[in-house]
C-alpha cells in the first residue's frame, strides 16, 4: 500500500531538505575562510604582508560586506604603500554606504598619506559637514589627523567642533592634550581652568595633568600666567589652590605665601591653611618664611587645639634662623611681617 503524500507535506518535506544541504554547504566552506583569514593574520603579524595582502583579498572578493576582510585589505595595503589601490577599494565600500562617516576620515587619512592634502581635506570636511552637530563626528577627524601628525589641523577640527556644537566647553581634555603636544603651554592651561570651572572639584586632577609641563621653567611660567590673570576677573578658591601649587612647583615659597594667606582667607579657615603652609616652609628649610606663616597663622586666630603646635613651630623656625646666619640675613628683606 503505497502512502500518498500531501503538497502541503512534500513542499515542506523539500524545503527542509533543502535548507539541509545549504547548511551543510556554509559549514563546509566557513572552516575554510575561517584557516585563511587566521593564516592571513598569522603572516601579517610576521611581516609577510604581501602574502597576507592576497589573502585578504581573495576573502573579501567571496564576501564583500565582510568589514574585517576589508579592514585587513586596506590595512595591508597601507603598510605596503599601496595608497591608489586603498583609495580605490574605500571609494568602492563608500559608494555602498556614503554615510559611513568611519570610511570618510580612513578616506581622508589615506588621501594625506598619499600626498594629496588638497583632497584629503575636502574628504574630512564632507565628513564633518554631514553631521555638524555631532561632537563625535569632530572626535573621529580630529583622532585621524592625530594619527598624522597633524596637530595643529586637530586643535582647529575641535574648535569648529565647540562652533558646530554650539558648546563651548566641549572637547577640553583633547585640545588640553593636543595643545600640550604641541607646547602651547598658555593655551593648555587655559583648557585645563575650563575643565576646572565646569569640574570644581577636581583641582588635584588638573595639577597632575598640569604636572606633564609644569616642571619645565617655560611651562610653569606659562601657566603661572594664565591662572593669575583668571585670579584677577574671579576670586576663586580653586584657581588660587592652584596657583600656589605652580609657585610651590618652581619653590617660589614668597608668593606662594600670599596665595596660601589669601586661600585661608577665602575659605574661613582661621589660619589652618597657613599653618599647613608654615610646616611645609619648615620642611623646606626655608625658616624665615615659615617663622612669618606661624606668626600669621597664630593672629588668625589659629584655633586652639593647633595654637601649642603653631607656638612651637615658630619658636624652632626663629631658632633654626639665629644658627644659619646667611639664612637670617637673605631672609630680613624679603618680606613684611603680617
């Protein structure tokens, strides 16, 4: 007796046979792609980048959506100076998806790299022109110029950022780096009071950064600047912390007193910050100076749980004075008692 079978049974019955065989046929061929594309980064990482350049190649020619087959195209052929055909094979995945603002910076980088700075400009530009509001899209031109060197076009890709934006704090660690880098020191500080306005309570942050230049004279001295001209407009707490920590920094113990007397004075901390500032004098061997802060700290009124300690500070600190005369005698000028 023979069954008969349904169409609605047999279509389905064809249908699972067939989806059978495909699979079998994908699993046969991704072991296959899978060896290559591993081979092509095991001769990549060993320098032989024209054999991996070939095998990339051939895998991206069976799946060109593959973007990490086109990623090890185009990174292979940059390495072997092959711009033409790199610009070429981005033009191509661009013409597929012209809003893939990623394949718009690579263009532009690879124009530069091939000496045709005309075009790479016009390549970042359409990128940023096609998302204006977008503060990554600034982050992404401004990250491949970088790449190139090319700091200067970086510092102005974000500050048309901060104009496209209409945000004028946006992008301050990247410029603050970038203008690090690149030595401008006065400008860098500038970007780091930004931060520290918007952030009050990360003064310690921002002298670690500041750290990276404040060592070298030209440096401190740039900064040293900017933060007293800012001290001049505002009477801020936080840019006179920093302020006396640049004068410390360059062991400028004299203005660095009338920092830390004005700190204390902002603060309402009755002289506790110029007794801290007094036994830091004192550590640094510079008696005068620390004589003067325990006499200040003492007027404030110090409180009375410090005033013992004060007292003592500026006993030994005149003591030390009268054993090193050359100390007491540089000392007599410099400055007035308070």
């Amino acid at each position: 007796m023979t069954m008969k079978l349904s169409p609605l049974f047999r279509t389905l019955f064809c249908t699972a046979f067939l989806l059978g065989v495909l699979a079998c046929s994908a699993l046969s061929q991704t072991p296959d792609a899978t060896t290559k594309f591993r081979l092509a980064q095991s001769l990549e990482q060993a320098g032989e980048i024209e054999r991996a350049a070939s095998l990339y190649r051939e895998l991206l020619t069976r799946d060109p959506s593959n973007f990490m087959y086109f990623d090890g195209v185009q990174r292979t052929l940059l390495a072997l100076k092959q711009y033409d055909e790199a610009i070429r094979l981005i033009g191509t995945r661009l013409n597929k998806a012209p809003g893939d603002l990623n394949l718009r910076a690579l263009l532009g980088s690879v124009l530069y790299r091939a000496g045709r700075e005309k075009e790479a400009d016009d390549a970042w530009d359409k990128a940023i022109t096609a998302a204006p509001s977008n503060p990554n899209t600034y982050r992404l031109v401004a990250s491949t110029m970088v790449e190139n060197r090319l700091l200067d076009r970086a510092v102005a890709t974000y500050r048309r950022g901060r104009e496209g934006c209409n945000d004028p704090m946006l992008f301050t660690m990247e410029l603050a780096g970038l203008l690090v880098a690149s030595m401008d020191y006065k400008g860098a500080t500038l970007e780091y009071l930004r931060w520290l306005e918007q952030n009050p309570a990360q003064v310690s942050f921002v002298q670690n950064r500041m750290a990276l230049f404040s060592w070298k004279p030209e440096g401190r001295g740039a900064a040293i600047e900017i933060v007293r001209t800012a001290t001049e407009t505002r009477e801020d707490i936080r840019l006179y912390e920093l302020l006396g920590w640049l004068y410390m920094e360059g062991k400028d113990v004299n203005s660095a007193y009338e920092v830390y007397r004005t700190i204390d004075r902002l603060s309402g901390s009755n002289g506790t910050g110029i007794y801290a500032f007094a036994e830091r004098a004192f550590r640094e061997r510079v008696f005068d100076l620390s004589a003067r802060a325990f006499r200040a700290a003492l007027d404030a009124p110090l409180p009375a749980v410090r005033r013992a300690a004060a007292m003592y500070g500026h006993a030994t600190s005149l003591k030390e004075l009268a054993a090193v005369p050359d100390t007491a005698e540089a000392g007599k000028p410099d400055l007035p008692l308070p």
